[in-house]
C-alpha cells in the first residue's frame, strides 16, 4: 500500500482555552541581590533623614558606612576578581566612583550612587531569576514518581528512576510520568500542555503519550518509549536553558568594545581630573568633576541593553512550546524577510485519514460494513494508511472483527481471513481515485470487489492563517517547497494563498532554491519537519522543526522547534524576535542619548552629583525594566 496521500481541509476546530505550562515566580527578598540592595537602602534612608535633621555624625556615619558596605561589597568583589584576570569592570568604575565621592566629604552623593547602582543590580537578578522561573516551570508538569508495575506488584518509585520497557500504570487524574505507548486501558488524555490540542485526546493501545500531560479518564498502561531525561519537557528545559546561556551578536559585540571603552573612561577621567588642576583648578572641584564623569560615561546600560530583552523572548517562547535554542537564532529569527515552507508534516498533518467509504453497488455492504471489514483486515498493521482505516472505524463505534492469517506484502497491500473469508486490502490503481487527489484503496473479499475507501492528508486547521501572517511579517508571500508531486503541491497552495510552488524536489533542490532565494539578497526562514528538511534548514538565515512528528535531524538543525505542533507558533516566534530587537535598538538608543547629555553637561557646564548618579543609573534601570515587557503573557501573539 504504497502510495503519495494528498490533502484535504480540516473542519475548523472550535476554540477552547488551552493551559499552559504552570508559572513559578521568584520572590524579589529570595534574591540575595535584592536583600542587599534593600539593607542598603533602609541604611541610607536612615541615615539621610539624620543628616538633614542636623543630628550628630556619630549617629548617621556608621549608617552611610552601612550603605557603602551593604551595597557595594558584592560589586566590589566582582570588579576585584575581572582586574585579577586583567579586565576591567563597570561594576568596579562604580565603587570607585562612590569611594571617590565620599573621599571629597559628599558621602551623601557616594550613598545614593550605591543605592542606585545596587537596585539595578538586584533588577537585573530579577530579571534573570522570571526568565529562569519560565524555563523552570515546565518542569511542574511532569510528575516526580510514577507506580512501576513488576511482576503483577505496583512499586511507585521517582521518575528520573524509570528505565526504557518498564510498564506504568497511569491512574485517573494522575500526569503521565514518560513518553511512551499505551499497551492496555483507554481514557481521554489532555496533552494541550505539550500539543496544544484544545481537548483531550483518546487514547487506546498502540497510542503514543507524552510526559507531563494528564490522564483524565481511565487507567493506563503504558510502556516507557524514551528514557525520562529525553522527554519531550525535559528536552523543552534543556533547550531553553542551553538558549539562555548564549549571547547574541549585538551582545558580543557590546562586551568587546566594552573592554576598551571602560579603559577610555579610566584615561579620560584623570585628563577631566589631571588637566583642571594643572592649570590652577580647585583640588575638590576637580576630583568631583572627574568622579561625576566617572560615573555618567560608564556604560552600565548599554552592557544590560542587550540580553534582557532576547532572554525574555526566549523564556515566553518557550513557555508557549518554542524552543529557540539560542539568543544568536532569536536574533537571526527577527531578520528574516521571507519564508519557504515544507508541505507534508508542515502545512499538512502528514497523517491520513479517511474521507469517503464507497461501497459497491450490488453486493449488500454498507459504508459501515465495509469500513469494519477493512479495519479488522489491517488492524495487524503497521502502515499509517491501515492506522488511518483503524482509526476511522473507531470514530464510528464499530465492531472490529479478530483477523487470522494475516499477511503484508511491501507495494501490493494485506490479506486476513476474517470471519472465515479472505479479504485483501490493496492500493487502487491511481487513475481509479474519482478526484484524483487522494489515494484509493481496493476491498475485496474472496476475490470480489466490495468498494473503495479514499484517504487523504489534512491540511492543518491553522495552515492558512500561518501563511498569512508570515505574509504580513515579510511583506512577500512564502514559498511552498515540497517533494510530493504538483497536483498535491497545488492542492495545498490553493488553500493557503501560496503562489509560488515548486514540487517533485529532492533535498538538495530544496537547498537550492533557499539558497537562490539568499542569492537574492533575501534573508529566508525554513520551515520543516522531516529527514529531507534538514539540509534546507541547515542551509536557511533561520530554521524552523515542527517538533511532534519532527525527525531527530530536523530537530537538532534547526534554529527553533515548535514543540505543540501550532503553525501559527512560527509567525507569532519570528514577531516576538523582531520586538525583542526593536527593544534592544531602543535600550541602546536610551543608554548612548543618557551617557551623551550627561558627559557633555559635566564638561561644558557644572553637572552636580547627585543629577549625575539619579539620570546615569536610572536610565539603567529603565534599560533594564524595559527589557522584561516581553516576558508578559501579552507579549506572545498567536493570532
């Protein structure tokens, strides 16, 4: 039963809330960061009430004292270990700075430079604890024991435990604790955690289940598929830690020149000190002078301007089953300007399913009667077509009859004895199919024809808004770039908009026609699942693996896998990249006009202290706070 399968429209399915993966939220005080930079405040808010009520330094010294340790002493260190290792960090600028304040009797201006500078620290932590939350949240979703069936005795043991052939028993209301097959009991199992499908799914033996999701009627049997460390969520945590550890270009390129600039900074504040004194400048006004330009050309917000941003993008992407598996693909993500598509396993299911039963007049059997008959015959099988006739014949309720003495033969079809008579099960010639898009098999029992049953493969529910709003994205309709032949190619172009379809490609065509596209001068997103895909999205600005049916190879080359299987994940990923690099655009543009103003009012004019420490940390922390905006739910647009 060998033979293409071509495409049909999905019903629309009707929209339900899917949940998502449970939130874990870091609480601010759990941050060390943030107590310090609380115990400072407190300690110069303290002490700062007692120096303008006039009271005795006694009594507000050791609370400035206070300030400057609490602050200031985890930034301190940090510089003292990069000068050990013969770089320079800003965190050390700072401290100086504060130190040289305080040097010159402006405590009061060195205090409140510590307090900033340590609450945009404790907001970076925080930024960086809410992306780490997202990514551990997943975790929540599979169970930490599962009960292990041995030799008819349950034992519940912790899932990590769970070995590759091992039988669970999966309870009502219980997570399923491994990816595996169902080998005993049926019951309805939410996966919208992992699939994104809106209700719960039936599942019956030789079913595929996911860890994570929820059983919700009927014990399971399930046998252990995949080791529980290769789990589609462990897979999600991992890829989207891995994500957040990379730097992306912008980043690199911001910590190279950083090295250099810090050093600039260093030799031009003692030209802002030295040169003043030279020429007769007062010893105080000259060295608050150079600590105030110290502090304003410091680049604390250009450095926070880049990742915040990217990390976020990463972290609600992968809340909402994405894994973009480094901030170098996020940004390569927002650059695209087209996109090519892959056809089966990616505009459609790539998954048959029947969609006529055809009896043959004359012969007294049904539609009914003739699809049980054709399921009990391949209910043996292996082949997806025969799954197709199986599945079918229970979305009816029928009755499937036990077959005998079945027989697969690779290219002609199957035969069974069922109810004592045989019955072969083969693939029409093509010319046979009524519409000639689909694919047709031939029942026939002892050797009479009986009918036709027609397959095809669905087109996903939500291809045709995909293609629309990659369209609207990349101001150019994608291209559709498959192996399956023209009419089938066609078929599936109509029903999406694509105008620009090339069929019958091998992989290295497929390699081909992205790379004429870059040729081109066009930067193009490659979307696949299969073996064949994997050299096109090797060879794509950007890659893009439909993860459910998705082959290893897809999965290890490509830049991004949409873990649920939602099409409309891709144009939503390539949207919420191209924010994230406007964010960073403007984190960058504040932090260069905030260090610009500020440098030349300090040396053409008079820039005091404290106006100084107040505009340069708190255009950091508006860098920072504005690089969080997109681990908001809002921020993720499926539609």
């Amino acid at each position: 039963m060998v033979g293409r399968v071509f495409t049909t429209l999905a019903p629309t399915p009707v929209p339900a809330p899917v949940r998502r993966a449970p939130r874990r939220r870091t609480r601010v005080l759990a941050l060390p960061e943030a107590r310090w930079a609380l115990v400072s405040l407190v300690a110069f808010l303290l002490a700062l009430s007692l120096d303008l009520g006039g009271a005795p330094a006694w009594t507000y010294g050791p609370l400035y004292a206070l300030t400057y340790a609490a602050g200031g002493w985890e930034p301190a260190l940090e510089g003292l270990r990069a000068l050990r290792e013969k770089t320079l960090d800003v965190d050390l600028l700072m401290i100086v700075a504060a130190l040289g304040a305080a040097a010159i009797g402006q405590v009061l201006d060195g205090g409140l430079l510590i307090v900033i500078f340590a609450t945009s620290g404790a907001l970076e932590a925080l930024a960086t604890a809410r992306t780490a939350d997202s990514v551990r949240g997943l975790l929540d979703l599979a169970p930490t024991t599962a009960t292990r069936l041995r030799e008819g005795t349950e034992e519940s043991v912790p899932t990590a435990d769970l070995a590759v052939g091992d039988l669970v028993l999966v309870r009502p209301g219980e997570r399923i604790g491994a990816d595996g097959t169902v080998v005993e009991g049926a019951g309805e199992v939410d996966q919208a955690t992992i699939t994104g499908e809106s209700l719960p799914v039936l599942k019956r033996p030789g079913d595929d289940v996911f860890a994570g999701t929820l059983n919700g009627t009927g014990a399971l049997r399930v046998r252990v598929g995949r080791d529980p460390a290769d789990s589609v969520i462990a897979r999600i945590v991992t890829l989207v830690e891995e994500a957040s550890r990379t730097k992306a270009p912008t980043q690199l390129f911001i910590e190279k020149i950083e090295q250099r600039y810090s050093v600039g900074v260093v030799v031009a504040t003692l030209a802002v000190f030295g040169i003043p004194l030279a020429f007769g400048a007062d010893l105080t006004d000259a060295l608050l002078r150079a600590m105030t330009f110290m502090i304003v050309a410091s680049p604390c917000a250009v450095v926070l301007a880049t990742m915040p941003p990217l990390l976020s993008a990463i972290a609600n992407a992968g809340r909402h089953g994405v894994l973009v598996k480094s901030a170098v693909a996020m940004e390569r993500l927002g650059e695209i300007d087209t996109a090519a598509l892959d056809k089966t396993g990616t505009l459609t299911e790539g998954a048959p399913e029947v969609t006529a039963v055809r009896p043959s007049p004359g012969h007294g059997v049904d539609e009914d009667a003739l699809l049980a008959l054709a399921a009990a015959a391949e209910h043996p099988s292996e082949h997806p077509l025969a799954r197709a006739i199986v599945a079918a014949a229970r979305a009816r309720h029928l009755t499937i009859a036990p077959a005998e003495d079945f027989t697969a033969a690779p290219g002609r079809g199957v035969t069974a004895v069922v109810d004592g008579r045989t019955v072969h099960i083969g693939r029409a010639d093509p010319t046979e199919g009524t519409e000639g898009a689909e694919t047709t098999v031939r029942v026939t029992r002892d050797g009479t024809l009986l009918g036709t049953l027609a397959l095809t493969d669905r087109l996903r529910a939500d291809a045709a808004e995909a293609t629309t709003r990659l369209t609207a994205l990349t101001g150019t309709a994608p291209a559709l770039l498959t192996g399956d032949h023209a009419a089938a190619a066609a078929r599936v172009a109509d029903a999406t908009g694509i105008t620009d379809v090339r069929a019958g490609l091998l992989p290295e065509d497929k390699v081909e026609a992205v790379r004429e596209r870059q040729r081109a001068g066009h930067k193009v997103l490659f979307v696949g699942d299969g073996v064949n895909d994997a050299p096109a999205l090797a060879a794509a600005h950007a890659g893009v693996a439909m993860g459910r049916a998705g082959s290893d190879l897809a999965l290890e080359t490509a830049d991004a896998v949409v873990v649920r299987d939602e099409l409309t994940a891709v144009p939503a990923v390539v949207d919420i990249s191209r924010r994230a690099r406007r964010l960073v655009v403007q984190n960058l543009t504040v932090a260069g006009v905030c260090i610009t103003v500020l440098v030349l009012w300090d040396l053409i004019g008079h820039l005091p202290l404290p106006l100084g420490v107040a505009g340069h940390e708190g255009s950091t922390v508006l860098v920072g706070l504005n690089g969080l905006r997109l681990l908001r739910e809002s921020a993720w647009r499926p539609e």
